[in-house]
C-alpha cells in the first residue's frame, strides 16, 4: 500500500487526530518520575509476525517473525496515532529482521512522533536456550547460519544485531529490551543471561510472565479464570535482580494467550482488559499490556482494547498515567 512506502505526512497525522475526537490528557509527561501512589500502565506492541494468524493454517512466520506484512504495519501506526491523540504513547519492541524490507518509514514515522521502540532480538530467539535447536526455528531449518558458535554466543550477537539494525536502518537507539517469549520466572536463575544484557547496556528487561489459568478453545473463560489472572498481576509487579538489571513484566492476560491459545471473544478480552487497569489503579502498581499487531488486526480491528486503555486512565485523573517502560523501570530502581 502506498502509505507504507512513503513518510507519512504530518497534516495526515494530525488530521487523524481530529477525527478520533481531539486530544485527551492521559496522566503526565510519560518520561518524568512518576510518584509512588500513581498507577502506571504501559500499552506496548510486539512488532513481529504470529503464527495462526490471519489464518489458522499459517504457520510459516515462525521462520520469518521479523518481515512484517501490510496489515500488521498499518495497525502499528494507526494504534500508534489514536494512542497518541488521546495525550499517551506505545512502547514498541521490535524484531528487527524487519529492516531487512525495503520501505520501512512507517516505523521511522512511529519513532519520530515520540513512541519508543524497543529491541526485541533480530530473528526473535530464545534467550533461555542451552541446545541450537531451541533458538528457533529457523536455525533449525537452517543450522548453517550459526555453526561453530554456542547458543550463548548465537544469542548475543543477535541481541547486538538487532540493536545495530535499528540504529543503522532506521536511526532508532533501542529503548530497552523485551525478550521473545514470557518465562514465567523471569530471569530468575539465569545471571548469565542478566549479566549479558548488562554488558549490551540495557539496565531492564520486560520478560516475565506470570502463570495463569485459561480456559479450552472454544469455551468462554470463566469466573476461575478470570480471578486466576487478576491474581497474577501481583506476581507481574517490576523488581530489581540481585545483578542490578530491572525486571518490568508483562501483565497477563496477552492478546496471543487470549485469541490464539484460547479463541476468546474480544468482548471478554475486553472486560479483563479493564479489570486488570482497575487492580492497578486500586493497588497503585504497574499494568504492562502486552499484544502483537498481527493478532490484533485480526481480532480487534476497531483497536478497542487500545483506545478503552487511554480512557480508563484519563477517567482515573491524577491516580493513573500512560507511560512507557523506561518510566517503570526508573521508578523500580528508585
């Protein structure tokens, strides 16, 4: 499309803007300290391919997670700038094999008007991994293109990959790292990969992901389930490892858990959406909400969990703000 394939103008961002109904004030400046008694609930973005989707029978993108179809970079920028009418931000994180395409200004244009971008590995590989063949799958299907080296090695230097990618590419210093894949411990027990990141320069990680119960495909999720996952947000508060590095979790329930583990509808995804902001306004802790814009063109294409989030927040005044991940990882280290 041709929207893709060249610098969005300003005129069509701001005219987007009028159209959603002009500029709410959603909590304050994201980047400033935020005090202790306000709720911080961060929107971010995966910006990598979903298997499953926009059919069941794709599969294929687990080789190819970083090239990007049309869909999923216009539901990046369009969430983007609705985000961002409404006075908040998304922190993306990106798979950056996708500065491997050729016309990327859509993800210059995201990082111009302000929202942070964030690396999220290049072929979005295992970080846990102690055997090649748990890296990915495309080294599985392609062991050649790293042989000789050992996992950690492998996972390093793709970390350090991605980071040269999107600066070299698209002019983007990596704002912080997210790992692929949640692990419900986090980091706990791996110094290696703690002291790793460390070394790479990044003083957070987002990579824990609390368990949780889920219903079956097919069924709707109960009452269990949804207190399992409202008491999974006390286990996705940030925290500091005995390394120094500081953990910024994903809340639960993602639109990946939700949609393809579970085939939920958006109009319960939705009401867990807005219960998991109420825990955090009410407990004055951390909402990180995790989902992919290629699930999400698919499963909410009217981009109502986005725009419920930004109203959520400017309903709660000064006990609530949109913020992005560096916000919460200052004020965990604090």
């Amino acid at each position: 499309m041709t929207v893709l394939r060249r610098r969005i103008s300003r005129r069509t961002w701001l005219g987007g803007a009028v159209a959603t109904g002009g500029t709410l004030a959603v909590g304050r400046s994201a980047r400033a300290d935020q005090p202790r008694d306000r709720a911080l609930i961060a929107i971010t973005l995966d910006l990598e391919m979903s298997r499953h989707f926009p059919v069941w029978e794709q599969t294929e993108w687990d080789y190819k997670k970083g090239l990007l179809d049309d869909d999923t970079k216009r539901y990046s920028v369009e969430a983007a700038r609705r985000v961002k009418a409404k006075g908040g931000l998304i922190h993306f994180f990106s798979v950056a094999r996708v500065c491997e395409q050729e016309y990327i200004d859509w993800l210059e244009e995201i990082a111009a008007d302000g929202h942070p971008i964030g690396n999220h590995t290049y072929d979005h590989v295992n970080v846990l991994a102690t055997k090649p063949e748990q890296i990915q799958f495309r080294f599985r299907r392609a062991p050649w293109l790293i042989a000789g080296r050992t996992p950690a090695e492998v996972i390093a230097e793709n970390i350090r990959t991605a980071s040269r990618a999107l600066e070299q590419r698209a002019g983007i210093k990596p704002a912080g790292f997210r790992t692929p894949g949640g692990f419900h411990t986090g980091l706990t027990g791996r110094p290696d990969v703690q002291k790793m990141l460390l070394d790479q320069g990044f003083t957070w990680v987002s990579s824990k992901y609390p368990r949780h119960d889920n219903c079956k495909r097919g069924e709707r999720p109960s009452r269990e389930v949804f207190e399992s996952i409202r008491n999974a947000h006390a286990q996705a508060q940030p925290f500091v490892y005995p390394t120094g590095l500081v953990e910024v979790p994903m809340n639960p329930i993602s639109d990946v858990g939700a949609f393809r583990s579970a085939s939920w509808r958006l109009e319960d995804f939705l009401r867990m959406i807005r219960e998991a902001v109420a825990w955090a306004i009410d407990n004055k802790g951390v909402f990180d909400f995790l989902c992919h814009p290629s699930c999400m063109h698919v499963a909410d294409p009217e981009f109502r969990t986005v725009e419920l989030i930004c109203d959520l927040v400017r309903e709660a005044g000064d006990r609530a703000a949109i913020v992005d991940l560096d916000t919460i990882a200052r004020r965990a280290s604090a």
